[in-house]
C-alpha cells in the first residue's frame, strides 16, 4: 500500500504538480540569485553536462520502450501491457530517473543551489508519484511484484 495520495481518478493532480515542478527546475538555473557569478570550474560543468546527457537518453529509451503504454498520468491505460524489456528491464521508472538525472546536471552546469534543492524536491516527488502508480501497478499486473522485487526504481544499477 502506498502513502502516497490518488489526486484524482487516474492521478491527474501529480501532472499538474510535475508541470510546476519541471519548469521551476528549468528556470531556477536561469535566475538563482545564490548561485556565484563566476562560472563554475571546469569539472563540474563538464561532470553536470555529463548528467544531463546521461539523463536525456535515460528518459528518451524510457519513452521509446514504452511506446503506445504512455500515459501522463500514474494510473495505466486501461489497454496497456506492462513493459518489462529494453530499459524497463534494468529500471521500472527510466522517465522520472532521466528527469532527476538531468536536473540535477542542469544545477550542477548552472552552479545552482536553487536548482539543485528543486532538483532534490523532483527526486522526492517522482519517488511518491512512482510510489502511487505502483499500486495501480500491482491491482493490474499479477507478476509486478517479482518485477519490482528483481529492478531498481529509477537508474539502472544505483536507485
């Protein structure tokens, strides 16, 4: 069972909060007024690049794999399959995990508190929205539990 709330029939309130929630990311790195002025060595712009890179194909195979299952919000379609191969063999959310990825390569590049604290509440968030759409999940897929059991939440071989 899950603490996370339903927020609608099918979870439409966890869309609206993801559409505040990215752009906020997404400007936060623009307009930090604690982020320094210099820019930031070398290394960590190279290494948040690296994560926004490594983010961007995470979410890409992620929407790829999953094909005609997409849906916006938690609750699955009512004539989706579950996917289980490609990168949905290695991680059960590759979405979510490649948009926590890049974020937190978009406040690394950036030099960004601001952004790196948003990017931690989108860690947060997508971990209790995964949490809500697991349960449906399981209500609709008998062998969801092994899958979960035996593949990591967001990123293949870390979390």
């Amino acid at each position: 069972m899950s603490r996370s709330p339903r927020l609608g029939p099918r979870g439409e309130g966890w869309v609206l909060i993801q559409l505040l929630l990215l752009p906020s990311v997404a400007v936060a790195g623009l307009v930090d007024p604690f982020a320094p002025e210099a820019p930031p060595p070398a290394v960590i712009w190279i290494a948040g690049l690296a994560l926004m890179g490594a983010g961007a194909l995470l979410l890409g195979r992620g929407l790829l794999d999953l094909g005609r299952n997409l849906t916006p919000v938690p609750h699955p379609r009512d004539d989706a399959e579950l996917v289980v191969a490609g990168i949905y063999a290695r991680a059960r959310h590759p979405i979510y995990g490649g948009l926590i990825v890049t974020a937190f390569g978009w406040g690394l590049t950036m030099l960004s508190p601001l952004t790196l604290a948003l990017a931690t509440a989108l860690a947060a968030f997508f971990w209790l929205k995964s949490e809500r759409e697991e349960v449906w999940l399981r209500e609709r897929y008998g062998g969801y539990e092994a899958y979960a059991a035996r593949t990591k939440r967001f990123v293949p071989h870390l979390v």
